[in-house]
C-alpha cells in the first residue's frame, strides 16, 4: 500500500552552463511553486507527495515531471497546465494526454541518446580542463 495517492517528481536540475537546456531554465521552479499551491487549494496537499530531482532525462523538452503510481510522464509542462493537472489527473484520476509522453520505448530511446551526449559533453570538457 502506497502512503500516498500520488507522488511527483519534478526536474529543478540547474545546469553549470547556463546556455545548456535545462527544466529550471525553462521555468520549473514556478511550475512547482503552482503545483503545490493547486493542490493546497484542491485539498490534496496531503494526498500527494512531491519531490524535486535532478535530470529526467528530457531537457529539452522541459519542464519535466513523472507521476507515479501509474508512471506518467509529463513534458512541456507550465504554469497554466497546472490548475488541468490538478483537476484531471489527481481528482478526476485521468491523465492529461496532450502533455504525457505516450510511447514508452521511444521515451527510453530518448533519454538514453540524452543521456550519451551529456556523458560525452562532460568528457570533453574535462579533457580540455586537462590540456591547460
């Protein structure tokens, strides 16, 4: 049995290159202060847990959260998808389709390319450190 109906994760990550595509650059930080003043407002500040994390993966594609128990991960979100989240998906239990990501390999296909580039980004940038 969960503790909670829901529980959110939602991307904060601030990247060290400010020019590299991040969810908090593209606004994450007020996307997370709405969410929770939605569910405060809803009555679900109790029935849903959020917790903020690194890198889903999908940066460019920012702001990002999943929501579990049923996985669904939301893309492009903003402040005013919150007050539809809410309503939709944590009242109504039905997910708001037009933000979800709705293929699951190609999800997967994308952040593991994501995550290939970051890895050899930061390869990169630690060898040309090491040739000054």
């Amino acid at each position: 049995m969960e503790p909670f109906r829901y529980h959110v994760y939602i991307c904060t990550q601030e990247k060290p290159d400010p020019n590299a595509p991040s969810c908090s650059g593209r606004g994450s930080q007020k996307v997370l202060e709405t969410l929770r003043a939605e569910l405060g407002k809803a009555g679900l500040g109790d029935e849903v847990q959020i917790t903020t994390s690194g890198s889903l993966g999908l940066c460019t594609r920012g702001p990002n959260m999943i929501v579990y128990p049923e996985g669904i991960w939301y893309s492009g979100v903003q402040v005013e998808d919150i007050p539809e989240i809410v309503q939709k998906h944590f009242v109504a239990g039905r997910p708001v389709a037009r933000l979800a990501n709705e293929e699951p390999v190609a999800l997967k296909a994308e952040i593991l390319e994501n995550k290939r580039k970051a890895i050899a980004a930061m390869k990169a940038a630690q060898e040309a450190q090491s040739k000054k």
